[in-house]
C-alpha cells in the first residue's frame, strides 16, 4: 500500500508566477479588443494582437506584483508582531 504524500507546500516565487499567468490570461482578451481600436484597418492582425498581448503583460505584472508586495508586508507585519510577544515575554531566543 502506497504512503499518502504530505501536501507540498508552494514557495512564494512559484505562486507569484502562477498569478501572473491567471492575470495574464484574464487580461489579453480585453487588451487585444481594446488595441484592435487603435490600428487602422489595413494593418495585419499580427499588430494589435501583439500590442493586446503585451499590455496584458504589463498590467498581469503591475497586478500580480502589488498582491504580491501587499501579502509580503501582512506576513512581515505579523513575523514582527511574534517577535515583539516573545520579547515583551523574555523569550531567551528572541533577542537578534
């Protein structure tokens, strides 16, 4: 009989990039409509396809990096809240 495996835990840089992607991919529809707007009708496809999608990118970074960055700063606000208890409790290990 096959050991169930424990959960694998993500890292934070795995997880960043797999909300990038969702980010991504909700976003490329909406950038491609909306820059298929801006080129006139003679222009290939390739132009506002390619514009769509690379504003995509930006914005999945600019999104997916300030969740990113809020999430960081509430888990060292509360890193920082214990390490205050275990001072103001003299916790011998505390002290850095």
């Amino acid at each position: 009989m096959a050991k169930p495996q424990a959960h694998k835990q993500l890292r934070p840089r795995e997880t960043g990039w797999r909300f990038w992607l969702i980010c991504f991919s909700l976003l490329v529809g909406p950038c491609v409509y909306g820059s298929w707007g801006l080129f006139y009708n003679d222009v290939t496809r390739v132009a506002p396809v390619t514009m769509g999608a690379v504003g995509a990118m930006f914005g999945a970074g600019l999104v997916s990096g300030g969740v990113n960055r809020a999430i960081r700063d509430k888990l060292r606000r509360r890193k920082m809240a214990v390490r205050k208890r275990k001072l103001a409790s003299g916790h011998p290990g505390a002290s850095r």
